[in-house]
C-alpha cells in the first residue's frame, strides 16, 4: 500500500475512540466522537505537529517505536497493529524480537491504577510507558531517550534517581539487573535491538562488562520489596514495589503503594497531587 495510507488509517482509528476509553475528559460542548489530533498525540508521546504531518502524509517514515506508540494509544488488536506497522514499512515484531506491545487488555488493568504510580519495561528493562504519578513521584521520563530509558543503563551509569539506596543495595541491584537481561538476551537470540543494546551498554560501562562476563550472577529474586523515595518537594517516602510479569508479553508492571492511614500514603498522595500539577503546567 502507500505509505499515505497510513496516515489516513491513523486517521480513521482515531475518530472511532472514545474519549472515556481512554482516560480523556470529553466535556458537554464536544463535537468530535472521537480523539481530537493533539490528545492522540499526547497519549501516544509525540508532538500535535508531527501527527498531523503523518495524518496528511507529509510524513512517511515513523520509526517503529513512534508505530507502537500510536498502536498503543488507539487500543488497537494484535492484527491491526501488525497492519499499521507494515503500512509504516516496517516488519510486525515476530516471536524471537523482545516484545514490547501492551495489549488492551493489559492497558484496561493500567487504567484502573491510574492513580497508582505504574512503570512498565519490556524484557530488555527498556521502558514502555510511565503514568502521570509514577513522573510525579520519580521525575520525569517523557524526555528520556535512547539508552536514557533503559533501566539497566540507569542503574550502572549511577544517573540520578530519587530511590535511596546504600551502596551494597544499589550493588545487588545491579547485579540482579544485568543477570535478569542475561536470560532475555538468552531467549531473544535473533532480536539485532537488543544485541546492539548489550554492545552499547559493555563498551560504555566497565561495571555492566564486568557483570555481564561475571560467571555466577545472582538470580533475580525477590520481585517485591519496600523502597524510599527522596521527593524534592515532600520528602523521603518508603513505599511497596511490586514488579508483576505479564509472562505472555514478557513485560514487567512495576507499581508503587503505601499501606492507608500512613504519613508515607498522605506524602504519596500529596507527591502525586504537586507533581502532575507540575507536569500539566
């Protein structure tokens, strides 16, 4: 097909979601049934601009994490995403490449934790997505590019982050990092992303080179556990993490909470107020 063709398929998709669907405040003077352009856009994490240059093919060469993204925002099925990115000229991803598509059945279990911070990484612990509370409460990753949204990268570059860690649990958690991507590299032979990611990552950090030729890496273990959060504005707050692995998709959902009826809930929740007044801004 023509490459305009899937502007004009972004198109028609967006028109028939509805707003309440996907999290999107319509209003009683709305006229489109619909997303307007700059709401998909702002779901889908690209400029109104760029979208309306794809819509009206004066675009034609998204790259294939701007396809997943679009896929995502509209909730579309496994066989129209596979169609959106052929019309974009791309190969759908196959079973040996990391998959990184979250389903609508997956992003109906997000959208109830709305005001939950929630994290999602794919095998590869390369990011997904990231809900509004989750950048109030950890900062913001909507800029973050390349190896920048790679949490294994993060973690042996020592970049900045609000988790407080001492220096033997920030060691472990590394340790587990790096073991856990050894077993993704070992079920995604095939995936050329995710071998140029662990190139990238050996020639730029001599702490992931030697983790990664380390013979007997520990396990990734204990999935859930209590972490503190320095937040610039609030305060120190220790939370449950718990990591749930969507084992079909291969996806991990990282989600934050604090027991009711605690000053860490009462800092959370004011931390998840400022911060996404913040980020609306």
């Amino acid at each position: 097909m023509e490459t305009w063709e899937f502007g004009r398929t972004v198109r028609r998709w967006r028109d028939r979601v509805a707003p309440e669907a996907v999290g999107v405040q319509a209003g009683r003077r709305r006229r489109a049934s619909g997303l307007r352009r700059e709401e998909l856009a702002a779901l889908a994490g690209i400029s109104a601009d760029y979208l309306t240059r794809l819509e009206q093919g004066r675009a034609t060469a998204p790259s294939a994490q701007v396809v997943e993204s679009l896929a995502r925002a509209l909730r579309v099925s496994d066989t129209e995403r596979d169609l959106l990115y052929r019309l974009a000229g791309h190969a759908a991803p196959g079973p040996d490449i990391v998959p990184s598509w979250v389903t609508p059945s997956v992003q109906r279990l997000l959208d109830r934790l709305s005001h939950t911070p929630v994290v999602v990484y794919d095998a590869s612990w390369t990011l997904v997505l990231a809900n509004e509370p989750y950048d109030a409460l950890m900062g913001e990753t909507t800029t973050w590019r390349g190896l920048e949204r790679n949490a294994v990268w993060r973690n042996v570059a020592r970049l900045p982050s609000r988790v407080v860690h001492t220096p033997q649990e920030q060691a472990e958690h590394e340790a587990r990092l790096v073991a856990d991507l050894r077993m993704t590299a070992s079920r995604y032979p095939s995936d050329r992303t995710l071998r140029r990611l662990i190139a990238d990552l050996t020639s730029g950090s001599p702490r992931f080179a030697e983790l990664w030729d380390a013979e007997t890496p520990p396990p990734l273990t204990d999935m859930s556990r209590q972490k503190t959060i320095d937040h610039p504005a609030v305060g120190p707050i220790t939370l449950d993490c718990d990591t749930l692995l969507v084992a079909l998709d291969d996806l991990r959902i990282t989600v934050y909470t604090a027991e009711p009826g605690t000053e860490d809930a009462d800092r959370l929740a004011l931390a998840i107020v400022l911060g996404t007044q913040s980020l609306r801004l």
